[in-house]
C-alpha cells in the first residue's frame, strides 16, 4: 500500500480469472507484447515488489508522478519488454509511464 492519506493508498491486484470491470473505459485497446508465457510467468511474479509510493506524487524522484501507468511500464521493463518501444495510445499521452520506465532501470 501506498503510504500517506487513505484516498491515496491503493492496491495492485493480480488474481487468476480476474476482471476489469471498466476495461471499457480504456483509452486504447489491450495489445499483445508477448505470446511467451514465461514473459506472463515474470511479469506475475514481479507484481509484488512493484515499488508504492505515494499514487499521483513524485516520491521516487522520477521527474513525474507515480501511477497505474508507471506501474505497468515498471512491470514491463523488469521482465525483459522493452517498454521504450511500445506506442503510446493514440493521444500520446500516458502520465506517470517514464516515471516507471526510470525507476525500473536504477
């Protein structure tokens, strides 16, 4: 959990037969990165130690701040996708991604 104010504390949740209940309001659809499932097999294991700083701050002095963006840019980063080559949705516009992708390479 995030520290700080409770309305800024927040979960990562991971969990088999999960479901996004607003995946609709997605701005972009989901892309496939990967068909190997030891790239799925990383990935869920390196859930847990996704960093938690406080959701929307700067805390870890990436430059921007840290949110679901950052998280699944870290993820992607730490389990070999090179996530700097992934295309932005189509309004080139995903807050808190280079914070992830900065943390993930320390």
């Amino acid at each position: 959990m995030g520290g700080g104010l409770r309305a800024f504390r927040y979960e990562i949740r991971c969990w088999p037969g999960g479901v996004i209940p607003d995946v609709d309001e997605a701005v972009d659809s989901p892309r496939r990165l990967s068909g190997r499932p030891d790239v799925a097999e990383r990935v869920l294991a390196l859930v847990a130690g996704v960093p938690t700083p406080t959701w929307g701050r700067d805390e870890l002095n990436a430059g921007e701040m840290w949110n679901s963006n950052s998280v699944v840019s870290w993820l992607l980063v730490r389990s070999g996708i090179d996530a700097g080559e992934i295309a932005l949705p189509a309004a080139r516009r995903a807050p808190g991604w280079q914070a992830g992708l900065k943390v993930a390479s320390r």
